[in-house]
C-alpha cells in the first residue's frame, strides 16, 4: 500500500463543471468549462478503491451535479453496495422546471441510497436561482424520507451582521417552516468569483489558504474532477489503483 494513502478513508467526485447558477461567491469561478465525469469510469473507480481501503464516506457535488443525476445514482449505488456508510450529495437543487422531472429525480436519489442532501440555499445562489423550484425539489426529497438540511455559504462568519447574512437567514427560514434545518454550512472562500466581487471583505495582507486542500503526504479524501483527473493522474488513462500506487507528492 502506497504510504501517502494508508488513511484514505473517504471519496468525493465533481460530477460536472457545469452548472444552473452564476453565484458571485463561487470560488471556482465562472464555470466555462462543460466536463462531466464518465458514469462507468467513476463506478468502476468506486469499487477497486473499496477493494484495497475502507471508505466511510462519499460525496458528489459539482458546478451542479444533479445535471446529470443518473450519473450521481449510479455513484451512490455503488457506493452504498461496497458498505460505504455516509454517502452524500450537494446540490443547489435547480436542474429542471418540470415537476414531473423534479419528482423522478427525488426518488431516484432515494433509491440509489443516498442519505444525507446538503441543499445550497442563501442570497448568492438565490440571486439567480429561483427559489420557488428548490422549495420544490425540497419538499419532493422530504417525502422519500431522505435526510435532507440547508447548507448556507456565510460571508466572513455566520455572526457577521452583513445584507448577504442578513438575507440568507431569512431564505433559510423559509425552509425551517417545512422541517428542513441548517447545516453549518461554510465560511466563503476568497478566490474565484469571491475574490472578484467581494475582495473588500477579506483581509488583503492576509495569505489566502485554501482550507479544503489535502495534505498531499497524507491522503485521507481522494478527489475526482470532472475531468477525470485525480492525484496527479487521470482515470481515463489508467487505473484508479495504478495512479493510487504510483501516485507521489508533487
């Protein structure tokens, strides 16, 4: 076993790059790019790692993965038969107007065996992001009795007594009154878009640290981009267990 990811122990895959809204928080930017990862290849990938390592959990999010949500289940099923426990998905939940579609989707996720929806409401999605088709989706994943939360983006802190919190406390009140809580959710990022439109709320002679990245001598979480790139190597090319054993930090 490669010894930079001896405690690897958790998956997570950008669906696509692409995705339904134009958030000025993004730390990714603008989202120019259309790549979307391989369904087999990524299935594949999900269960040669949980051959050789015990994974506790997985997560797919993109851009906005629900764009290809066959993609997302097909992740999720393979994931929940190789026994991994925590299997999550972010959404912004805006991937179609049509009801019908809405309702097929929900249930899709149920029965692929995802369990815990994280939904990306606040007053940066909701600004080009119609709320009414999240409440939807929402209340359409209650019904399956997946767990469902609100998983806010704060600028600068929850506490922080700006209008972007302000707003975004009220949209997620909006969601308390059907039963769906807040997550934690998480402090905005400043690079990308953030960086571009909200440069005056960070500290400029502060160093900007990614805090998602991993520590490359330590690998606890492998990441797929929607490329198929992953730990210096792509999976399109080769194997996910011949890049994880030749993989070394760069």
């Amino acid at each position: 076993m490669n010894k930079y990811t001896k405690n690897l122990n958790r998956i997570e895959f950008v669906i696509t790059n692409s995705c339904t809204g134009k958030c000025k928080h993004c730390s990714q930017g603008e989202h120019v790019s259309n790549n979307h990862i391989d369904t087999e290849s990524a299935v594949k990938a999900v269960y040669d790692i949980c051959n050789n390592y015990k994974i506790e959990s997985l997560m797919t999010f993109g851009g906005e993965p629900l764009l290809y949500p066959e993609t997302v289940c097909k992740i999720h099923s393979a994931a929940k038969e190789c026994g991994i426990k925590y299997r999550d998905l972010i959404t912004n939940g805006y991937f179609s107007k049509k009801s019908d579609r809405i309702q097929q989707v929900a249930e899709m996720l149920a029965e692929s065996g995802v369990n815990t929806i994280k939904l990306s409401v606040d007053s940066f999605h909701q600004e080009t992001i119609p709320l009414e088709i999240v409440m939807k989706f929402a209340k359409e994943i209650l019904k399956t009795g997946v767990s469902i939360q609100t998983h806010p983006a704060w600028l600068i802190s929850p506490n922080d007594n700006n209008h972007f919190n302000n707003e975004t406390k009220k949209i997620l009140a909006e969601f308390t009154k059907i039963g769906i809580e807040a997550s934690d959710g998480n402090i905005i990022f400043a690079s990308g878009n953030a960086l571009k439109y909200f440069s005056k709320y960070f500290n400029d002679n502060k160093e900007i640290q990614n805090p998602y990245l991993e520590n490359k001598y330590d690998i606890k979480t492998i990441g797929f981009s929607a490329n198929g790139n992953v730990l210096n190597g792509n999976i399109y090319k080769n194997t996910i267990t011949d890049i994880i054993n030749n993989y070394e930090p760069k």
